[in-house]
C-alpha cells in the first residue's frame, strides 16, 4: 500500500476534478512470475557463464470488472498494471589467467535490459507507480517507498525526457518512465579474489533511455556514457562501489568535462 501526504508522484498525474493526485492510499495487489537461466561461475565476480532473467507482474484489471472505477475520484485506489522486465548477461574471459593462483583475468560483461508497465483500460493512465527511474545510482532515492525500479546509469542525473541532450542536474524526477532500454559493457579485472575481500577495477560504456509510450519509443536514441569505476565486497559493509562516469551527450564545446563528469556511489546493492 502507498500512502501519499502532498506529494505527487506525477506532477501530470490528475484526478476527475483536475486536481494533482498528491494525497491519499493506493493499494498494490499483485502476482510476479519469473523465468530465470543462469550459469555464472560466481556471483562475486563471474568470469564465464550467462544470466537470462524475464518476469511479469501484474494485478486484477479492477476497472475491466467495474467500468465505474474509471470514473470514481479516485482511479488509483487499487492500481492495475502488466509490467515486464527482461534482463541479458554475459560474462567472456579475455586472455590468460595470470598471479600466484592462476586466478587473475580480464572479464568482459556484456548485459542487455529492458522494461515495460502497460496498462489494462485505454481510459485510465498508466499506473504512477511501478514505473522506471532511470539515471544516478539511486543511493539517494526512498524507491521502496514510492514503487518504482531504480535503472542507473553512471555519468547522468536522474533524468525525465527521452531527449538526451536534456539533463538538469537533479536527484529525482516529477514523472517516470513506462518504458525502458539499457545496455552495458563492462572490462573487469580483479584485484583480490580474497573471500573476505573481494575487489575488482572496471571500465564501462553504457547507452540507456527511457519512453513514455510505444508512439516515442526509439531504441536506437540513447544516452551514452564511458568511464571506470572499482567494487568492494566486504563482509562488514557488503557491496561498496565508486564509478567517474562521462554522459557524452552532456558534453558542451569549449567547456570539457565540467559538465559533463559525474561521480557515482553505491551500498549495499548495486541497481539495474
């Protein structure tokens, strides 16, 4: 259940009587099903091996069995969506293992990510929540809060339009996206293999986007970025992770990478 206190999750999200919804409860029943593939050699740090990941979660389509929902005053007491989500990743040793242990090797992950919330009923929006973040590293973000995934992308802010020469500096957005894309390249190579410490330096190129309907979705217009970052696997503190990422359609002539540079942290878990 979501409870909202003046605050809109939508700031183009209005009611029948044309005011914000920014005040009152939304209930989130639904099932999730998930498919699931992996073969990794290890969770920590994978040098082999593949992870396929599809799910689907939905709820009751309310409005389909009461047309009056539509018309109520508030739609989204009992929210209804379709949301799908497919996650792709590979992992390719490069070159010959090298240390003491024979155990040291350059990794290449290459992972493919895409999202999509749907709804049942022309005449309702999409849900305002469930929906996708895209942008930072969302170390800031109450996502468990307002219902939506976080899909970061090192060397950008959170950002709210598929234009990618559009990037305010900010922390969170006023809208989110219903559709998604996301593609990664990572070149990893370990520095202790230690259980008890396991840290590894990367470098990265990622490309990724968000949409609000099928009618805009573009694959092919993405926002770029390429930087190099390090993780640590710690017992006491989990996962600790720093990236300096380039958003390279931030890039002004004449300014360098003052604008354009970005630093990213991450704890505890690292977002899609």
């Amino acid at each position: 259940m979501y409870t909202l206190k003046n605050y809109a999750i939508d700031q183009n999200l209005r009611l029948k009587d044309g005011t914000i919804f920014n005040n009152g409860r939304s209930n989130n029943l639904s099932l999730k099903f998930t498919v699931q593939r992996t073969s990794i050699s290890n969770p920590t740090f994978p040098t082999n091996g593949s992870n396929f990941l599809l799910s689907l979660q939905l709820t009751p389509p309310y409005s389909l069995f009461n047309p009056d929902v539509v018309n109520s005053a508030n739609p989204y007491k009992w929210v209804e969506y379709h949301k799908w989500r497919f996650t792709g990743e590979w992992y390719v040793p490069i070159g010959q293992p090298t240390g003491e242990e024979k155990n040291k090797q350059l990794v290449l992950k290459m992972a493919a990510k895409y999202g999509f919330i749907g709804r049942y009923n022309s005449k309702l929006d999409i849900s305002p929540f469930e929906r996708f973040q895209v942008g930072d590293a969302g170390l800031s973000n109450s996502y468990a809060l307002l219902g939506y995934d976080i899909i970061s992308q090192r060397g950008y802010p959170v950002y709210q339009t598929s234009d990618p020469r559009v990037n305010p500096d900010q922390q969170g957005a006023s809208q989110y996206f219903t559709i998604f894309n996301k593609y990664t390249l990572e070149l990893r190579y370990p520095l202790s293999l230690n259980p008890s410490s396991t840290i590894y330096a990367l470098s990265f190129f990622e490309a990724a986007n968000g949409w609000y309907s099928f009618k805009d979705y573009d694959p092919f217009r993405l926002r770029r970025s390429v930087g190099i970052g390090a993780r640590f696997f710690l017992p006491m503190f989990g996962l600790l992770g720093f990236d300096y990422g380039i958003g390279l359609d931030r890039l002004t002539p004449g300014q360098g990478l003052k604008n354009a540079g970005r630093f990213t942290f991450m704890l505890g878990y690292e977002p899609d």
